[in-house]
C-alpha cells in the first residue's frame, strides 16, 4: 500500500499519519508526505519534530526508525511535479487533508480562499490523476452551509443552505469537482466531512490538540482580554455546536479509506446546545460579565462596550454566522456503524478541552 498525505504537519493529518501506521503499519510500503518550510525549518525536520514530539503516540515513539524509513517527504514547492518522485507504474491512496481555514465573509479575501482551496485542490487532482488508485478529499462537514433540520452523508445530490463564509463555498465547490471528475476518469474518489474538530477524547495525552482554531479562538479572546468590560453575545439559542474529537476523526479516516464509502460526515450525534456551550467556555476561562442574547448586535445599533466592539469587529465577524446558524443535526447512522462515537458529557468534555489549552495558554505546537 502506497500513500499519499497532504497536511501532514496539520491537527487532523499528523493524527491521521499516527493513526496509519498504528494500525496499518504491516499493510504499508511508503507513505509520501507532502511538506511546506516553514521558516528556517525544512520539511523533513518538521515531520521529525512531530514524530518526535512528546504528544505522538507511544507506538510511533518505539517504533520510529522503522515508521522513518517508510517515509518520504517531499518538499511541497515540488507538490505538482509527482513524476519526479512518484513510480508511473505504481497507485497510490492519495489523502488530501491540507485546507486553508480561514472564514473570512469579507469579500477582499475570496480569490485567496478559494485559490488556496478550490483551484489547488483542482491542481492536485489533475497532476495525480495518472498515479491515482483512489483520490480522499477531507471536506469538512459545515461545506453544506446554513441548511437546518437533519443533514445526510449526500452533499451531491441535494441543494445546500446560505454558505456562511467562503471556505465553505469553496470546499463545496470542490467536491462538486472531484466528483464529476471521478465519474469522467472512472477514479474512486471518497469525501469525508469532520465537523468541528476538539481535542483527544480516545487516546492520550486526554485533551491534546495541536492548534487551537474555532471555539478554543472564542475561549482565547476571552481569556486574555483584562477587560472586565459587560458584553452581549448574539446566539440562536435552539442552534448547537457540533464538536468531534480529532483522534476519532482520524480513526474513522483510517478505518474507511481504502473502503467503498463514498460520502460520510464526521460528526457528533449530538450537539452541545449553543447557550451552555458557551457559557460552559466562558466560565472555564473565568469570564462572567456577559448575556447571551438573540439580538443582533449591530454597530449601527450602538455597542455598549469598547470590548463589545472589539469582539464584533474581530472575531465576532468570523464565528457569529456559526453562532446563529439554523437548528440542525446530522444522521449518523453510518459513522456509528462504522465506529461507534465515543461516550461522554458533552459539556464537560467542552469544558475539559478549553482548561486543557489554558494550561498550555493556546499555544499551538510549531512543528
């Protein structure tokens, strides 16, 4: 087995890299990875650093020179040469888990999101198509948009909701590429869809992810905000947040991937309703002078405080969409068959992952 994995260095490709060779380690003959520099640090030596890194998993710790020489990293600025590193004999998985996650609604930074995303992804596809014996596409789960009710694995077939940012409409404009192209080159092509991703819930350290992106954004600026400042927070009140463990993510990848899944949301069964999520956020990082409303909050209406500005003109732009989005739940009866979902409060576990990354004052790992 030949593989192919972009965002290796990422939150959910490095576990989705762990997680293969945990599980698929006699099954695998290379695995390419696909690397950007970052600064001064090549490629190759941030693969190392996270393999290295005390948070990898205790099997890739005592098996590392035998999962190294299975790799082959390959510096991404070759990322649409592969038949200067590839076999044309040869298939190869591909796993395309690198996104650029930005949700942005202004309107300036569109051509950027959907570059990074949509016309990148586009380019990949069509460098690999020679080597592909399959081609995986991490979407993610919000790429439906403001749709409401029960959401399915099909995201093809039916008609979406409002886009609430471009990343979603460039994701979604993606697989509607990949999945005509497949059809035309008769490729398999498999999409699957994580929602928002949360820290370690199956595997240790408990907790751990290694960037902190959404709702750990929200705890931070509230965390590190001295203001003591009253602030109202705009939220559907009968809306939720869906959070999934990135270990179970990555399981669920692994164990599908090679499968005749096409479609599947990665999701939780169930979501943490808006108002305690927040205020379970809130609390954790001992900030208490505020009420959850579903006014809009406008500043054309007035802002009561210089930090409620603050926050509608910086991250309030980005998570209000999200915050306000229409009630909704996912039917996971596949996911379930599949791997069962992990089993916990969903307001403790809120709670647990924000306490986790104050200790670690959100500091992202720099691998």
């Amino acid at each position: 087995m030949n593989i192919i994995l972009t965002g290796a260095t990422g939150t959910l490709g490095s576990k989705v890299l762990h997680t293969l060779f945990e599980t698929k380690y006699n099954q695998i003959n290379t695995v390419y990875l696909l690397v950007r520099k970052k600064g001064l640090t090549a490629p190759l030596e941030r693969v190392i650093n996270m393999l290295k890194s005390e948070y990898a998993p205790q099997f890739i710790k005592d098996n590392l020179d035998a999962i190294t020489s299975k790799i082959k990293v390959i510096n991404a600025d070759h990322i649409l040469e592969p038949k200067s590193f590839l076999e044309i004999n040869k298939q190869y998985y591909f796993i395309h888990s690198a996104g650029f996650v930005n949700l942005s609604v202004d309107p300036a930074n569109k051509d950027e999101i959907f570059e990074e995303n949509f016309n990148f992804t586009k380019s990949i596809y069509n460098a690999y198509l020679p080597y592909l014996k399959k081609f995986i596409y991490i979407s993610t789960a919000f790429s439906i948009g403001d749709l409401g009710g029960i959401i399915g694995d099909d995201y093809i077939e039916i008609e979406g909701g409002t886009y609430r940012n471009f990343y979603e409409a460039s994701k979604h404009a993606s697989e509607k590429f990949l999945t005509q192209k497949s059809k035309e080159n008769n490729i398999p092509l498999q999409i699957l869809r994580p929602s928002v991703l949360g820290g370690n819930a199956m595997d240790n350290p408990s907790y751990f992810i290694s960037k902190y992106m959404v709702f750990y954004l929200f705890a931070k600026f509230f965390y590190n905000t001295p203001s003591k400042e009253h602030i109202r927070i705009t939220a559907n009140a009968d809306s939720g947040l869906n959070i999934i463990p990135t270990d179970y993510a990555a399981k669920v990848i692994v164990k599908v991937f090679d499968t005749n899944v096409q479609q599947l949301n990665i999701v939780h069964n169930k979501a943490t309703n808006i108002t305690k999520g927040i205020s379970k956020i809130l609390d954790t990082v001992d900030f208490t002078s505020y009420n959850i409303t579903q006014d809009i909050i406008t500043k054309a209406a007035g802002f009561e405080s210089k930090l409620e500005q603050f926050y509608y003109e910086t991250i309030g732009v980005h998570l209000n969409p999200y915050l306000t989005s229409k009630p909704y739940e996912w039917d996971t009866s596949l996911l379930e068959s599949i791997l069962p979902i992990p089993k916990y409060d969903l307001e403790q576990y809120l709670g647990n992952t924000v306490e986790f990354a104050k200790l670690k004052n959100f500091r992202n790992q720099k691998w």
